[in-house]
C-alpha cells in the first residue's frame, strides 16, 4: 500500500495521493495535470464545484463523485463515470472506500432564516480510505451533531474561515468532537478567512495534543 501524501491547494481544494489521486473540490488550480483518477465535490457552489478548474485535473479515466445538484454542471464533461451521492452512503471506486457525511449550517445566514448551506440540501463531506489512512474533509459546514459520530480519522481537513462556513473557535470544538490524529485547517485565505484564523486554530488544538499544521497552497 502506499504512503499518503496530502497538498493543500488553498481554499478547500486539497489533492491526495496513495494508490490512486484524488482531489477534492479543486478550485483555483495553477497548472494542467490531468492526472486525477477520482474528484470529490462537495456542494454545488462555484468555489467547490468549479468546471474550469475540474477540467484541469481530469481526463478521460476520471471518475467524478457529487450531490445530484452538481450534474448540470457536468453536461458533456468528457469523463469515465460520474457518481451522484447523498449523505451517509458508502461506495467503493477503484479500490477505494468513500463514505459521504452531511455538511451544513446551523447558524451562518445569506438572510434572515436562510441558511447559505441548509440541512435539506443534501450536501456533504467526505471520508477517504486511501494510502493507509482515514482521511476526512468536512466540506462546508458548521459544526454539527454527525461530527460525533467520527471515529478513528487520521487526518481531517476542517473549514475555519467563518462567514460561510466554521470560525476557528468552532472548528476547534468540532475536531474535540472526535479527536482527529492530524487537523489541517482551510476555506481560508482565498474568499473569506485569514491565515490568522489557520494558526489560531492550529495552536488550540495542539493544545488537546491534536497534530496540525498551517500549510502553504501549491
């Protein structure tokens, strides 16, 4: 089996490498790589779910996985497969095992009692099984009572950068809700959140002993 390697590639695009590549809503891509075997998308919105920058790291062989409200997008999207998935599923791509957990606010309003991600939305995050790991990216969320249910994850990828998603105080209690061996924060930097909200994450759960680390977009 191989190691994992993990990049974060700002916003809350993160590449991983182990027996396959994945990337997970990839967005503002610098280069062409066309080297992706599966993407994840986690909501519909354009920083997530952006087809210029998806079209960067496909090719033909790229399986992509999606809420349904994404597919429209994909319309004539020349790609193997692509999956529509809903939270709390399970499936196995290529060897590997992805399983889907709900991502949504409880208190982050466009207006008043309209939430920018609702419950009834259907969108998620994603645990991936690969290179040994357990890898989990919370998508965009608030914290929510299904975090509890996490267990064994060895490297989650949490939002912090408020507005739209998790401030760094939040973020903290989520990951204290099921003590991740790594968490690496972001949905910062880009639209909304400073790096200042990255480390002041980082030094509150170090203080838990939860490894984490500011990392630099590539």
């Amino acid at each position: 089996m191989e190691e994992l390697q993990y990049t974060w590639l700002g916003h809350a695009s993160v590449k991983l490498i182990g027996e396959k590549i994945v990337y997970i809503d990839p967005f503002q891509i610098k280069k062409n790589s066309a080297d992706a075997d599966i993407i994840l998308c986690t909501h519909a919105h354009h920083d997530h779910c952006s087809i210029e920058d998806i079209k960067k790291v496909m090719n033909s062989n790229t399986i992509i996985v999606c809420p349904p409200d994404c597919l429209s997008k994909f319309k004539g999207l020349l790609v193997k497969e692509i999956i529509p998935v809903e939270p709390c599923q399970e499936i196995t791509l290529r060897g590997l095992k992805i399983e889907t957990i709900p991502a949504y606010n409880v208190n982050k309003f466009r207006s008043p009692g309209i939430l920018f991600h609702p419950q009834e939305n259907y969108w998620v995050g994603y645990i991936v099984y690969l290179g040994g790991k357990k890898i989990y990216h919370s998508g965009d969320t608030d914290k929510i009572p299904e975090m509890a249910l996490l267990h064994g994850i060895d490297l989650a990828f949490v939002a912090v950068g408020g507005t739209y998603t998790m401030t760094w105080q939040e973020a903290v209690e989520a990951v204290l809700s099921f003590f991740p061996k790594k968490a690496i924060p972001m949905h910062y930097g880009s639209i909304v959140g400073s790096v200042q909200d990255a480390v002041n994450f980082k030094n509150e759960v170090i203080k838990h002993k939860i490894q984490s680390d500011v990392m630099s977009p590539f």
